[in-house]
C-alpha cells in the first residue's frame, strides 16, 4: 500500500507500508492491504506505520484520512515532534 502523510506546511511521509493503525474520533482502526473505501475524520493522538523494516510512528494533531484503492492520504492538521 502506498501511504502519504500531509500537512499544510509540507508532505510528512510518503512511501510503501504494510499496514497503519489511526486515531479515529470515533476510536482507533487499523487498515491493512485490500482495505475497503474509507473516509474518516481523525483526532490528536498516535499514527503507527508499518513498514519491512518495522515501526514509526507520527503524533497528529486532528485530520482526515481518506482510503481508494491501497492508497491512503492523511491530511494532517499538524504533526508534532
């Protein structure tokens, strides 16, 4: 799956992943290969990535993520360090 992470000021994150966990207003979720169509608005909180070489993980300040096709775009308030 090909994953970007963007902000108003810059993209984040862009690249292949295996799967990403979100911090969803309505509760946390997973999405992994061959995910169904998803459009989710997100909170502060914790994104993991995963990767072939293992975790990273981002602390987002509100968004949306939308989900087509093994893409995912994370519109990202903000991303803290």
């Amino acid at each position: 799956m090909h994953l970007e992470i963007i902000t108003p000021d810059k993209k984040v994150f862009e690249g292949e992943v295996i799967g990403a966990k979100f911090p969803g207003t309505k509760g946390s979720f997973e999405v992994l290969n061959n995910h169904a169509p998803l459009i989710s608005t997100l909170e502060n909180g914790e994104l993991r990535v995963t990767t072939t070489s293992g975790y990273q993980y981002f602390n987002i300040d509100g968004g949306v993520v939308e989900v087509l096709n093994n893409k995912i775009v994370v519109l990202a308030e903000a991303v803290l360090s």
